[in-house]
C-alpha cells in the first residue's frame, strides 16, 4: 500500500480506538415495513454502526401498522450490511460484524400502543431492552423510536411493578429517548408516568398534522410536506438517492424509493455521530439531528392529551437557505445541515464497494486553542484551526460562525442577519470582537463558535470543532 494510505489508516484506527469507550449504546425500536422510510434509515444506521455499540434492533408496532411487527425485514437488511462490513472496515474501524448484529435482532408484541403494556405484555423485545438497563455500564442508552414505543414502556412498566423505586430511577436515569413524534398512546404516557425520562419529541399524532411541524421532518422535507422553503430539495430526490446509494452494492440495493419523505427517522440518531458538532447529552447544542430546547410544550390540535411536564421539544435556528433568504423554524435546525450529511452518506455507500484509495474520507479539523474560552464584553477573540489534516491529502476549507442559538450570550442579527462579524471567517485562522452594541442585559453567557472543516474530495465531507466563548462583564 501506498505509505498515504499506512498513514491514513493509522490515524483512523487510532482515533476509532480513543473513542471506543465513548460510543453512545443504542437500542433501535422501528415499525419497520410500515413504510419505506424506516428501511432507508436502516440502511444509514448500518453506514455509521462503528459509531455505536448497537444492544437492540426490535421490530415494533405503529399507529400506521397496529398489528404486525416485521423482525424479518430487519434480518435482510442486516444480512446485506454484513456482505459490504468487511468493506466499510477498510475504511475506518470499528464496525460490527453481521452475525452480532443478527443477534440484536428481537421484536415486540404484535398490539398496539398500551395494549401491549402491563400485567403479561412482555416481549422478547421488552425484555431485551431491560438486559441493557442492567448492563454494568455507566453509559446511557439512547433509545432512537422510528415507531411506538411501547417495547420501552413495556419494559419501565415491569421495572416498576416488580422492583424497588430506587431501581426504576436507576434504569429512568439510563434512558435517552428519541421519537419521531408519537406513533401510538404509550409515548404521552411514557412522559407523564416518567418525568423524570429524558425525552425529545414533537409530541403529536399524524391524524392531526402533527408531521408538518415537526423538526425531524426537516431531514427532508419539501414545499408540502414540512413546508421547507429555503432548503435544497435536489440533496432529497430519488434521483438523487439513485445516483448515490440505491447503485451502490447489496446495501444500497436495500434501500427503497420514498413515497412520502426520505428517511423521516434517521435524525433520531444523526446526533449520535461523532462528527465534532453533535453533543448527545445537550439537545439545545444544535447538530445534524436538530436543535431542541427543554420546556412544556403548549395544547396543540394534534396532541392525544395536554403535556404535564418539561421535556426536549421544538426550538428553531435563523438560517440563510439556497433560496438566498433566511428562514427562522424548527425544520431549519435539521435542513441546514444538509448538503454535510448527505455527503457523508454518500460516501459511506461508496465505501461499502470501494478500496480505500478510490474513496473519500472526512478531514480532521483541530483547534490550535481551548474548545472552551472565558473572556470579557468587548474582548478580541482569535481562533485558529492551524493543524487540521486530511487523510487523503485533499485541500481543506474552513468556514467559522456564530451559532447564535446554541447559546446564552443575548444578542441578536444585524441588518445583514449575520449576528457576528468574524473576521478571516473562510481562513485557517479568523478573530471575532464579542459584541457590545445590540446586546441585552446583563451582557453575559456563552456563545457557541463553530468551526466546520471541508475537503475538496468527491463528495465534499465535513467535520468541525466547537468553541464555547464564556463572555464575563
């Protein structure tokens, strides 16, 4: 091998090796065969496995598909990952093997929503998903709900009823949710049994349009569904996917055309990536899955039942679209993201089918500086990103900005709509002077400085680093 690639490969082994421990522990619940979609964001979440320690992959049921789970469409899928695992591990570590996976595979009770709650109701999959509460591990477990999720009801409900409360606040603690709005009635449940769950959601059921306003549909959303003005729609079509995944091996073969949005499941874990943008435990951070912020939510038309308690829900970001306007929603928190994760979709699939040197693979932005800063109002700040690599020798661009929402520090858009005027902001090394004009008492808290690196390979691939400037008086 070229001594490039030795070299590449080493630093990505390395790097895979570091963040072992660090992977997020997953347990996937999907109403899978309901409708495309939750095939297609298999499909991804198999791309990104090394990403995860991956304890569960459990078929359930939905309010679309009330009385049949399908395990078996789980298996194909896993069956074709495992024929392209070697492949992918060629490219970066750490990725599971087909046979482990097959063995995540379980399933819930083919009922829906509370009917499959209570005094008998366990499942292989229920009882699954405790065996992962108990693991001595002092990770949390995120649980991304493509469906109903009352496999995880079932099971905090069997917590509850046959241990002590110092127990069920143990296992509670552990749980991370992810739903993609409600999908049966043990969601509303979950969250007013278990207040103190971590739980994002924009709560609601389709029946009432709750789809429409909901940040996940912004992975793909168009002009009706969603109603997504300002993002680019071209990134979603099933041109698109033609071109770059569906014609691409036994994996790409698995993934089905849309009928209604791509993959309205995957930014349940597209914020489980380590990319250096997400950050898991603070939803109201902002990453490739969303943004959302912690309070409860108001009696909306869609909802099953008023909201009782504060939990992670709708937020929104002002973001310049390719429309060349800005948009202020809840979608945008998702959708200006886009063309980034897209791109590392792509080339993920190319690595299911090609060597390593025929491929791309992301850059490694490195801050020359802390990640976290403390300086006072009116304060020069330089950043530098002197030192990022990339493991195939491609050209890098930088781009550095104020992610205005991410933060505490209250100031608001100049007439441009930029909030931030950051000086060399396409260049290794850039400064900012934290405002003191268009700034609201007391003038403090943090603001959030992302940078994102970007390589001139095909496709384009993105990572970036995060700063967090603490303004003092």
């Amino acid at each position: 091998m070229k001594l490039r690639h030795c070299l590449a490969l080493f630093c990505v082994f390395a790097a895979c090796a570091a963040d072992a421990a660090e992977k997020p522990r997953v347990f996937v619940l999907t109403d899978i065969d309901n409708e495309p979609d939750d095939a297609m964001s298999m499909v991804r979440f198999l791309t990104y496995a090394n990403h995860f320690e991956i304890e569960g992959l459990v078929a359930t049921t939905s309010i679309h598909q009330r009385s049949h789970v399908a395990p078996q469409s789980i298996r194909r899928i896993v069956e074709a990952y495992g024929k392209v695992r070697d492949n992918l591990e060629r490219h970066e570590s750490g990725f599971p093997t087909g046979a482990h996976l097959l063995a995540c595979v379980s399933e819930g009770l083919p009922v829906y929503g509370m009917s499959g709650v209570g005094e008998g109701k366990d499942s292989p999959g229920s009882e699954r998903l405790i065996r992962s509460l108990d693991r001595d591990d002092p990770r949390p477990l995120w649980v991304p709900v493509w469906g109903g999720p009352n496999v995880l009801g079932q099971a905090l409900w069997k917590i509850r009823a046959t241990r002590s409360p110092e127990a069920l606040a143990k296992a509670v603690a552990r749980v991370r949710v992810y739903a993609i709005s409600d999908q049966d009635d043990s969601g509303p449940w979950l969250r007013q049994e278990f207040p103190g769950l971590f739980y994002i959601a924009s709560p609601g059921f389709s029946a009432g349009g709750a789809y429409h306003h909901a940040t996940w549909s912004g992975i793909s959303g168009d002009y009706f569904h969603a109603r997504c003005p300002g993002a680019d729609f071209t990134l979603v079509t099933n041109e698109w996917l033609d071109r770059n995944i569906r014609k691409k091996g036994p994996l790409g073969a698995e993934y089905p055309r849309w009928d209604y949005l791509m993959e309205g499941d995957t930014p349940s874990f597209l914020g489980l990536i380590a990319n250096g943008l997400n950050a898991p435990e603070h939803p109201d951070w902002g990453g490739w899955g969303g943004r959302y912020e912690s309070y409860t939510p108001r009696p909306q038309k869609w909802h099953l039942s008023p909201e009782t308690r504060p939990f992670w829900s709708d937020a929104s970001d002002e973001v310049l679209g390719a429309d060349g306007r800005w948009h202020d929603t809840n979608h945008a928190t998702i959708w200006r993201w886009r063309e980034a994760y897209q791109n590392d979709f792509a080339a993920r699939m190319d690595w299911t089918v090609k060597p390593y040197d025929e491929a791309n693979h992301p850059p490694v932005p490195r801050l020359a500086h802390a990640a976290e800063l403390t300086v006072r109002r009116g304060a020069r700040v330089d950043l530098s990103a002197e030192g990022s690599t990339d493991p195939d020798g491609d050209p890098l661009s930088y781009h550095w900005f104020f992610y205005l929402e991410a933060g505490t520090f209250p100031t608001s858009s100049a007439r441009s709509g930029q909030p931030l005027e950051i000086r060399g902001f396409d260049q290794p090394k850039a400064s900012f002077t934290v405002p003191t004009s268009r700034v609201m008492a007391p003038g403090t808290g943090t603001m959030h400085i992302i940078l994102a690196v970007t390589d001139q390979g095909s496709p384009r691939l993105t990572r970036y680093q995060r700063v967090i400037v603490t303004v003092v008086p």
